[in-house]
C-alpha cells in the first residue's frame, strides 16, 4: 500500500455539496470520528454526530443516520494512485446495505490532511477532511 495512506487519522470536517452548489454540513459542526488504514491493506472507519441533533439518528438500518448520524464500517482497501482513488471492500457495517460494497473514494493529500470525496450519481459530492494523527485521540 502507498505509505502515505497507512496510519490513523482524525475527522476534521464533513460536508455535502450538492449540484446546485449549495454547501451543507453533514454530521453537524463538530462531529468525531477515525478512519485507520494498515500496511496489509486493512481499514475501519468511524463517523459520529456530536451535537444536540445526534439522538435523531439512532436507527442504523436508515441511510439517513449512516450519512449524518453515526455510520462505521471494516474491511480491505486497495489504492489506484494513476485515477487518485482509493476503494474500500466492506466486510463489516452498521449500516446493512454497505456490507459486501466496494466504497470508492476520492483522494488528496496535502501535507498532514487527507481530503476523501464520494461522487455520487446524482452530482451530489461528500467530502471528508481528516488530518494524520500524530499521537493518542483527543
């Protein structure tokens, strides 16, 4: 795996972009979370609503609380430097529906900061703004 992605990061920030070019938070202006990648090609991820809106969304079978509530999920990796993209094979996942999927995601670096983005079909963008841990979690 290319070196840059092996290690723990921390979510900065999380946001929507729709096709409109309206700009919409998404897990609230504070959310936690941790993405972990490993050298043999392993990852988990976790992403968590932090503020009062949080206890909306507690039903892990509902798309809406995977994408702005609390969503995780586990498996393997694979990185296509030459398309900037990094694809997540899903083994485990609160939200059902991503088991067994292939996440593909956008990637940039830039210096300490991995910025990943999900193109969906309808032109809506996700983005995920981490930075490099560089000790224990806050």
């Amino acid at each position: 795996m290319p070196p840059p992605f092996a290690g723990t990061w921390l979510l900065v920030s999380q946001h929507t972009i729709h096709p409109d070019g309206r700009v919409v938070v998404t897990r609230g202006e504070h959310p936690r979370g941790v993405i972990m990648y490993d050298d043999l090609g392993n990852m988990s991820v976790h992403l968590m609503r932090t503020d009062g809106d949080a206890e909306r969304y507690t039903d892990l079978n509902d798309f809406e609380t995977a994408m702005e509530g609390y969503h995780a999920y586990f498996g393997t990796y694979e990185v296509s430097e030459a398309e900037q993209i990094v694809r997540h094979f899903v083994v485990g996942a609160a939200y059902p529906p991503y088991r067994g999927s292939v996440q593909e995601r956008h990637y940039a670096f830039d210096g300490d900061h991995l910025t990943l983005t999900v193109h969906a079909k309808d032109g809506t963008q996700r983005v995920i703004v981490w930075v490099r841990a560089r000790g224990r979690m806050p």
